[in-house]
C-alpha cells in the first residue's frame, strides 16, 4: 500500500489520490500532531463514558459493537479539531467536493482478545462503508485516524487493495487471501474509496486500540446522524464556516414556509450544494 507524509512537501496529495484511485486506499503521514494525540485519548475515554451514562450498558451490548464511540462532539468538542485539519480539507476538497458533508464520526476503542476469542460483529466482517457503486462515480471517502499506531498485533484494519468501485461482491475467501493490514504509526491517516472491502483485524496485544473514523460524502446523501439538530444550532454556529458546512448546516431540509421564504443568506440549503 502506498504511503505518503504530508509534512514533506506538495507533491503528497497527487501521490495519495494517484493510489486512491487505483488501489482504493493510502496511508497518509503525519495527519494527526503529536500535541492533539496526547488530547484524543483521553477525550475518547471520557467520550466513552458520556454515552455509557447516557444510553446505558445493555443497550450498547445490545447494538453488537465492539467500543464504537458515536456523536464524541457531543460529549467533547475536542473532537471539532480533527474538521480543521488542512490536509484532511485537501483530500475531501479533491475527492467529493468542498461541498461536502460528514457522514460520520466514529471513534473506535478496540478492546484486547485473547487469539480467536473477539467476538465476530460488523467491524471485524469484511464489508464496504458505502455499498453502492455509482458507475464509478466517487460519493464517498473515508479518512481513518491511527490514535495509536496499528500494528498487526493490535488490530490494524485490513483492506483488500483494488476491491473498490466493484459491483459484484467477492468471495470470503478472496478477501481473505489478499487483504493487507494497513500498518501506520499513531497521527496517520488511512484514506480510502469507501466502496473499499476492508475489516478491523483481531487485537491481541493486552491493550486497547483506538482510532477514529470520518466519512465524507456529497452534500445530497443524508448523515449518518443529524449533526445539527443532534449538537444544537448554537454549538455548530459556534465553529469555522468550513466545520459548518461539514457538520451539514448549509444542507438542512426546510421544516415550515417560513425556512422556505427567507432571504438568499439565511436559507438553510446553500446554492452549489451538489
């Protein structure tokens, strides 16, 4: 799998779309500065027990997910920073538009088994994140951060280079044989087609895992979660223009007559949305 560092120069991004394009993924260096790691763990942890507390264990069990942490906004607004990171934009700009919009953001504390002990659930299945092909059309791109460095032993995510864009669904068995771990450093960056087959390795290193995962699609396809009405109108109206229009604020669907005849600067659905 290529990999490339976007501290080193210009030339990381031609590179990086050069292999999303034709392998479906790439690493990309350097995404994440070692000052805002040190931040993320131990928001991920504290973001974890807000949605402990607010949705309860045994619905969370209930779900079959291994340490998914959803809506992390809510809970810490550290979590703003990672919409704000310039090579981050580069690759959204360059893939589905700045016009984009968060599908997700997931974080993802990936708990230790013993070998084969891990429980068999969605993350740890080979699947796609956006499971329609579009005539090969990019709709949406994934960019997943290595909180801590993935490593075969703790559970890199695998990925079956050159599976994206596909319509017809592959074989267990050929995904298995040619899927890579997506080995990286802690601040790296997995970007991928999310068309892609790919699949959470197993962790056996007696310690967590974490990452976190954004998905970015074009503006028309709905979010995962209503970022706007699930955050509050004035905690979204409290960042950049740009986090705006990524958390959907400039995508909202119009709910009365009132929304629908206001001045061009105050319509909830901006022109050139596409």
């Amino acid at each position: 799998m290529i990999t490339v560092d976007c501290r080193a120069g210009n030339d990381w991004r031609e590179v990086a779309l050069d292999a999303l394009q034709r392998d479906g993924a790439c690493i990309v260096e350097g995404m994440v500065s070692a000052s805002l790691l040190a931040e993320m763990r131990p928001a991920m942890y504290r973001a974890q027990e807000g949605i402990r507390r607010e949705i309860g264990e045994r619905r969370l069990a209930a779900a079959g997910e291994l340490g998914v942490l959803r809506l992390m906004l809510k809970f810490e607004p550290l979590f703003y920073r990672l919409l704000e990171i310039p090579a981050l934009l580069e690759i959204v700009d360059a893939t589905v538009s700045p016009a984009a919009v968060m599908h997700l953001q997931n974080g993802f504390i990936l708990p230790s088994f013993r070998e084969s002990a891990a429980p068999r659930v969605f993350q740890n299945r080979f699947h796609r994140d956006f499971p329609r092909v579009l005539n090969g059309y990019l709709a949406s791109v994934n960019v997943l951060f290595a909180i801590d460095a993935f490593t075969r032993g703790n559970g890199a995510t695998y990925v079956v280079p050159g599976s994206h864009q596909r319509t017809e669904v592959p074989a267990e068995a050929e995904l298995g044989s040619t899927a890579v771990p997506a080995e990286c450093a802690a601040g790296s960056a997995l970007v991928f087609d999310s068309t892609l087959w790919h699949a959470a390795g197993s962790n056996t290193s007696g310690h967590d895992r974490l990452a976190i995962n954004q998905q970015f699609t074009r503006s028309w396809i709905k979010q995962q979660i209503d970022y706007v009405r699930a955050l509050g109108e004035e905690a979204v109206l409290r960042q950049a223009p740009r986090t705006r229009q990524l958390l959907g604020y400039y995508t909202r669907v119009v709910t009365s007559l009132d929304e629908y005849y206001r001045p061009e600067p105050e319509r909830l659905y901006r022109k050139g949305q596409g």
